[in-house]
C-alpha cells in the first residue's frame, strides 16, 4: 500500500457535505471536484463553501449547485499547473491570482498533486491574538456557578474554557487573552501563565462588567487581527478558516453566524390592509443567528472606549452605520452556546459520544 497522502478529491456527483468532509480530511481547505473519468470539474474551498450556505444552500444541497453559483463569481475557473511546473513558478502564480491552493493536472486532466501556499511559503499569514470572553456570572446555571464562573465548569474531563484554548493552540494561536471578571482566580490559577498549555495567557482584569466587547478597550495596542471568542460557547469551528475567510473578505470585521429555524405552530396569514392574500400552514422561517466568535481588524477597537461598557452589537452597529465592511461568516460546524442546564448536559453527552467533533451539523 502507497504511503502517498491522497488528494482531497469529492465527485461531481456528491452533495455540499461530501465537499465539507473532503476539505477536512484533506486539512488544505479545498476539496477537488472530479468527473466520472477522474479529470479535474472544479474546485470547492472552504470560502466557497460558506459562501454558498449564506447564498441559501444547504449542506445536503448537489455539489453541481454549489459549482454552477461560483460560476457566476469572477475568476470561477480553477487556478491550475501542469506537472512538473517549479515550486517558484507556483508559488508567483498563486501570489498573481491571490490562491492559497493549485492541483497539478497530468496531461489528461486529471489531479496529481496538490500544493498550498502554506507549504511553499510558510508563515505567511499575518499573527493573530485571541481573546476568550470569560468574566459573566452564569446566573442561569446556578448552583453549578456558584463556586465556578462558567467557562470552568467541567465539560468531559476538563473546563470548559481549557478545550477552548486547546483549539485555539492546534489553529496555531499562541497569544490568548482571558478576560475575567466573576471569580476571575479560579481561571488564573488554572491556567497561570499557560506555559503549561502550549500558549502565552494574559489576563483582562475589569473592575465592573464592561458588556461583551468593553474589555477589548483594555488590550494594549497591536497590529495584529483580533479573535475573540465566548468563553461558554463549545464549537467544532475552524479558526483557521475564519482567518482565511476574513481576509479574503477584507473585512473590518467578521461575526460567526449559524442558521436558526423557528416553525411557527399555527396558519399564517399574510394581509394587504384587511384583505388575506395568502394563508401559510405552519411555515418554517430560517435565520442567522450571532455565534459569539469574531475577528475584528486593530482599526475596529477604535469603536470602543476604555473602561466604557460596550456590547459587540454596538461595535458592528457602529461599524455598519460607518459603511465598514462587516461580513458573516456561517458555521456548518458543530455549535452549542451552554446557557442553561439543559445546555450543560447536552455538551457533556455531546463530548462523551464524539458529536462535538462532527463537523457538518
């Protein structure tokens, strides 16, 4: 048996979460469409991916849906290479058509090998710091809060906020931030200077709640992009790929969103003035809804005061009245937001069976 990695090839016959699983086992964030006979149809990177479910697709949507919308897009053509072109020749054309991956083809067409831009020219997305949102009371999920802020409270074998910092360290996170406010030793004495962790904490001390953004104001100044998570949010999201999307987007910043569905349990009926145009039995009405993960540029914290109270509604309020470009960016991952007790125990069956790993949801 060949110990060649195989390429992350999906046929063109699939579905949307046939081209998900594919991009994730093949870690590139791209998945190659392939026809009957083998030979390169197209290809489907994550961004395409997300970009399709915010469009309206779904995850059990033909991949020949997804292609046939990004051949509307400019540039829709696969960026490609013939075997034996050099590793500089690959990397300058990536750079020219702002790709992170080329397939090269064999003389019929058909995938040979796979490059990144990771791999040909290392490091070179810009640093990031992370900052978990972790000072809240937990009221809901008292008594449990009652000697523990929530993001400690075991979910497995370990905190909550552990597995949190773990993911980011595998993203290759290394400068975590940990606002605290509610029984802020417990979590400093956990994780100390996280050395221990593999990454390198600081701690956002406030004096009073400062709302779900006002400790940013706190931070010293930086040029780097800024990730910043809920602390009691458990998630099978890629930080990677929101990165990649956000710069692809050139967004001042991107919000994690996830599709919420409400049916309403009557007929609704829908009125010009006192006439009934339209009556619908039991209809479903889809949303996003926010999932508590952003990525905001330095240039957004200039929306929010020191020691001034700010929610994150406000700051893409702001952003948005300004005519920045905020962009959504919607989870397929696995999402749960551990609010109250029901919450709590369905993380802890999640963990224990794997669910929490499932990446399509």
């Amino acid at each position: 048996m060949s110990d060649e990695p195989k390429l992350p090839c999906v046929s063109h016959t699939g579905s949307v979460r046939d081209a998900i699983a594919t991009i994730d086992r093949g870690e590139k964030g791209i998945a190659l469409v392939v026809d009957d006979a083998g030979r390169l149809a197209g290809t489907i990177t994550d961004g395409d991916v997300r970009r399709a479910i915010i469009a309206g697709l779904s995850v059990e949507s033909p991949l020949a849906d997804l292609l046939e919308q990004k051949s509307a897009a400019p540039f829709s053509d696969p960026v490609t290479a013939p075997i034996g072109t050099t590793r500089d020749a690959i990397k300058q054309l990536m750079l020219d058509r702002d790709v992170a991956q080329i397939p090269l083809l064999d003389l019929e067409g058909k995938p040979s090998d796979l490059l990144t831009l990771d791999e040909l020219q290392p490091n070179h997305a810009p640093p990031v710091r992370a900052v978990i949102m972790a000072g809240g009371f937990g009221t809901r999920l008292r008594p449990l809060t009652d000697e523990l802020p929530k993001p400690m409270l075991p979910v497995g074998d370990r905190p909550l906020i552990e597995i949190v910092v773990d993911q980011l360290r595998e993203a290759g996170v290394r400068d975590v931030n940990i606002s605290t406010y509610y029984k802020s030793e417990k979590i400093v004495q956990h994780f100390g200077d996280g050395e221990k962790f593999g990454v390198d904490v600081k701690y956002i001390t406030e004096d009073r709640p400062l709302g779900t953004a006002g400790a940013l104001g706190l931070l010293e100044p930086s040029d780097k992009p800024l990730l910043v998570l809920n602390g009691d949010v458990l998630t099978g999201i890629d930080y990677r790929a929101m990165m990649v999307f956000h710069r692809e987007q050139q967004a001042e910043l991107t919000v994690a969103v996830r599709k919420y569905e409400i049916t309403v349990p009557y007929g609704v009926v829908e009125n010009n003035g006192t006439l009934v145009r339209r009556l619908r039995e039991k209809p479903t009405f889809n949303f996003f809804v926010n999932a508590g993960i952003y990525v905001l540029e330095p240039t957004a914290l200039k929306h929010i005061r020191p020691n001034e109270r700010t929610d994150m509604t406000d700051v893409i309020q702001r952003l948005v009245a300004e005519e920045k470009r905020v962009v959504s960016f919607p989870i397929h991952e696995y999402w749960l937001d551990i609010g109250q007790h029901d919450d709590y125990q369905q993380a802890q069956q999640d963990v224990a069976s794997g669910q929490f790993l499932k990446r399509a949801a």
